[in-house]
C-alpha cells in the first residue's frame, strides 16, 4: 500500500478543511472555566478554556470582542459560542469565538457589576463629590429624548411647581449605540456654554438593554466631570444604573427629578405666609410686653414727680451732713479733753514750776546740769536759771555737804 506524502502545510490545511466542513464544528457552543487570558493591543483576545480534565486554546477577534458588554476575566465560567478550526502556521486546533456569555447571570449584569466596580474603586461614587444643588435653580438643562414621556413629565412638574425656573432641553437619543456619544455631548456642551445652573439627565423605563445607554462608562465619566449639579432619572424606582451612582442626586423617576430640582411655589408661599402670621403675632406680643413695661414705668413715683427722687436724697444728703457734723463734734471735744489732761500732766513735771517756788539750776558753760558740788571746782563760771532771767556766776568756795 502506497502512503501519500504531503507536505506539513498540506496536512495542515487538510485538518482544516475537514474541520471547517464538519457542521457540529461550524457553529457549537463550549462550556469551560477562562485561563491565561491575554488582551493584546490589537485589540484581539486570547485564552484557554477548561474543564477538569481538559483546555482548548480560544481566540476572539477584535470585531466580535468590541460586541461585548463586559470584560473577560481569569477563572470566569463561560459558555464560548464559534467555532472550531485549525491555524495552519501552527497546525494547532482552536475556537474562534463569535460571542462569549458568563455563567450564572447575563453579560449585561456581568458588566453592570464589573464597571460599577471599577468606578467605584476610582472614587467616582464618593460622597466627598457630590456638588449640593442649587436651592432656586434659574435655569434647568434637560438632556433626554425629545419624543419620550419623560421630558413631558419632566416639564410638566416644573411648570407646576415652579414656573420661575427657564427649561432648555437638549434632545438626545436615550437607546442604542448613538445614545452615549449624545448624552455624553449634551452634558460637555451644558458645561462648555454654562446654559444651566442645574441638569436632570435620563429617559423612561425599560428592560436593561432598553437603559443601557445609562450604564455607559463615557456617560458615568462625563457626569462626574460637570461642573454643574446633575440630577440622574433613569426608569422606574426600582431600576438603577451607573448614572445614579455617579450623578450628585439620584431620583427615582423623571416626575421625581422635576420634584427634587425646585420647591413648590405653593408651599413655599404657604410657608411664607405661616411666617408671616407667626412674625405679626410675634411683633405683636413684642409691643405689648413694651407697653406693659411702659404703663409700669409711668405709673411710679420718680415718673409721675421727677423731683421726689432729686428732695429726697436732699434729705439723705442733709441727714448725712448733721450726722457726720456730730460726730466730728464729739471727737474734737475728745481729743480736746486728751490734750488738756497731757498739758497739765506735762506741766506738773515741768521745771519751770520748781523754779517758780524759788528754786534755781544751775549749769556750766556747755549747758549742762551742775547736780554735785564735785563736778564743779573754784573759779569755775556757772548760769543760775531763775524763775525770772538767769545769773552769771563765778564759784568762790565749795561746800561739799554729805
């Protein structure tokens, strides 16, 4: 038996050529765990897929991967969809995936989760960026679909509740692939030409394809980015997209913006008008205390006789005078009586009496006291102080009596 010869390249494309016309092979659906993920700048994904006791090698063109709504991780179950042929270079088999969806939940929810993650871990839902909204918005740009309800209820609301504010609508498409590039330039244009001081951003409700547009990274980024507040109304109260996250207030419904942009005209002016009550009766009640306080004032005495106050301190101040007059009076009598009492002590013990009764001293020339007839000695020259005058005397004879 002849073996036929072909050469390595021949085989290879023989593989492929039976493979490719196989039609289990043309279009099948693989169930597997991703490893060695790798997104080369080409834009084209590689990984293996595997199970428990097997891999096959898997490439994803960067056609078919701009399709998908989240991104491939390591350890992801997924179900590969594409299929299976041989690269005749390498004369390996791989899976040529066309779509990829992830286990357990749809890839719209898979790439909710994964890019609310990743925003969230950049910070771009911190509450530290939340700008406050103006509390009398005088202009409000709204960026939604012209022809849906929402701007309807949107408008509608703010015409009841506050007609003061002016309305500017900038009409994009809220659904599709065209629906995040508009939004997107809707809110950079609001920025760029400050046309508002206030934005409400959103559509009416849907599936979560039909409020896609709203989870778009683009549009959360954009809205982080405004300078001027915005206000998130995706769907129905229950729905929530990134937008919500990422907008400075989230509201429930597009009517709930239109309530959470501006007051009630109507309630504020009943509360204005509760304040004005309550401000009268508190003027009121006001002057009639000071009235009180007047007609209690006037009724006293200093009020009605302003010269009582002035003639009766006279009094106090003349009693004050008499009483003081007095009792100088009795201590200048008392210090008067001292110093008589001291005068005549001292005059008793005054030697001018001694020599009143006819005695005399006599001194010597220094002025001291001759007490002893030793201290003295003949020719001596002595002053006798009289009663009357004093004498000069010389001592002729010592007479020393003991």
């Amino acid at each position: 038996m002849d073996n036929t010869v072909l050469s390595v390249t021949e085989l290879n494309n023989h593989i492929k050529d039976l493979l490719d016309g196989d039609y289990l092979l043309m279009n099948i659906a693989v169930k597997g765990e991703i490893s060695n993920y790798k997104l080369y700048p080409s834009g084209h994904h590689y990984f293996t897929l595997k199970d428990a006791e097997s891999s096959l090698r898997c490439v994803m063109f960067k056609g078919n991967a701009s399709k998908l709504r989240f991104t491939p991780e390591n350890g992801m179950g997924i179900t590969a969809v594409g299929r299976v042929s041989v690269f005749p270079r390498d004369g390996g088999y791989q899976l040529y995936c066309t779509d990829i969806l992830p286990e357990g939940t749809g890839d719209l929810h898979l790439a909710f989760e994964q890019l609310k993650d990743k925003l969230s871990k950049e910070g771009l839902f911190d509450a530290s960026h939340k700008k406050p909204l103006p509390k009398y918005p005088k202009t409000i740009a709204v960026i939604t679909s012209s022809a849906g309800a929402a701007v309807r209820d949107i408008i509608r609301v703010l015409g009841k509740r506050w007609p003061m504010s002016k309305v500017v609508i900038l009409a994009v498409r809220v659904q599709g692939v065209e629906a995040p590039p508009e939004i997107v330039g809707a809110l950079r244009y609001a920025n760029k030409y400050k046309l508002a001081d206030l934005i409400i951003t959103g559509r009416g409700g849907g599936s979560i394809e039909d409020l896609w547009a709203f989870n778009d990274e683009r549009v959360a980024r954009a809205i982080f980015e405004s300078e001027i507040p915005v206000i998130s109304a995706v769907g129905h109260e229950p729905d929530v997209t990134i937008a919500d996250y990422v907008a400075d207030l989230r509201a429930a419904t597009p009517s709930n913006a239109a309530e959470l942009a501006v007051p009630d005209e109507a309630e504020l002016r009943q509360s204005l008008a509760s304040m004005e009550v309550r401000t009268i009766q508190a003027i009121g009640k006001k002057l009639s205390d000071r009235k009180n306080r007047l007609n209690d004032l006037a009724s006293r005495r200093v009020m009605q006789n302003p010269t009582a106050y002035i003639d009766q301190k006279r009094l106090e101040l003349d009693s004050a005078e008499n009483a003081l007059t007095s009792r100088f009076e009795r201590l200048k009598n008392l210090k008067k009586q001292g110093y008589i009492r001291h005068a005549a002590s001292l005059d008793a013990l005054s030697p001018l009496k001694v020599l009143g009764r006819g005695y005399s001293i006599a001194s010597d020339d220094k002025g001291r006291a001759i007490i002893s007839a030793e201290s003295v000695k003949l020719g001596d020259k002595l002053k006798l102080s009289l009663s009357r005058g004093a004498l000069k005397c010389t001592v002729d004879e010592l007479i020393n009596n003991r």
